[in-house]
C-alpha cells in the first residue's frame, strides 16, 4: 500500500473515531490501536530492504556488524516506545507512556554500552601509544 492510501486510510479512521467516541469510546481506541498495529506491520515490511543496504554499506566501509545492530535496534526502541507512548497519552494514562518513555531511554543507555567501552578502548590506545 502507498504512503498516500495508509494516510487516507489513517484519516478516515481517524474521522471515524472522532464521531464515535462520544458514543463508545472503547471501540474508538481499540480501533486506533488497530489501525495503529497495521500501520507498524506495513513499515516492518519495509526494512528488510534499507537492512541490506545499510549493511552492504557497513561491510564496503569496514565498519562492524556488532555496532550496524545496535544502530538498528537503537532505531527499534525509539520508535516502538514512541508510538507506544503517543497510545498510552490517547488512552488518558500519562503514567503510563512515562515509564515507557524511562524504559527505552534505560534501554538505550544499555544498548550503548558496548559502543562506550569501544569509544573507550580507543582513546586509551591513542593516549598510551
């Protein structure tokens, strides 16, 4: 589906959701998650092309593939948190969407140590040389 169906389709259930909610406001949120879900499955489908270009790129520049997969899963837990959040504020619970906003930025922080102690590793060797 082209980027023009899924944002006809994305503001036609988004109407859709506006006239209900009054009415029934749980079909109206089950609906956008939904809509949501599909969306998200539509851009998976996507990325097995950038991952092989991207990594045909890190290979012909010499650059690990440890540190490609953890550009890659940084990118997954941004934007899985951030629609994750942007559901949890529509549902009303700011609480919520706050500690998953914590948990990616703790994931993160993990994610990188491995790039840390490479950062690491090198200043030390140019220091000591």
């Amino acid at each position: 589906m082209s980027i023009v169906g899924v944002a006809v389709l994305c503001i036609i259930v988004s109407l859709v959701c506006k006239i209900i909610e009054p009415n029934c406001k749980s079909v109206s949120m089950v609906l956008a998650v939904a809509l949501v879900g599909f969306v998200m499955l539509l851009a998976i489908s996507g990325l097995s092309d950038i991952t092989a270009c991207i990594s045909r790129l890190a290979s012909k520049a010499q650059i690990e593939q440890d540190y490609i997969k953890i550009i890659f899963k940084s990118m997954g837990i941004c934007y899985i948190s951030s629609i994750a959040c942007n559901c949890c504020k529509d549902c009303g619970e700011n609480a919520v969407a706050s500690a998953v906003e914590t948990l990616a930025k703790i994931s993160l922080a993990v994610l990188a140590l491995p790039l840390l102690n490479a950062v690491i590793s090198i200043v030390e060797a140019l220091i000591y040389e």
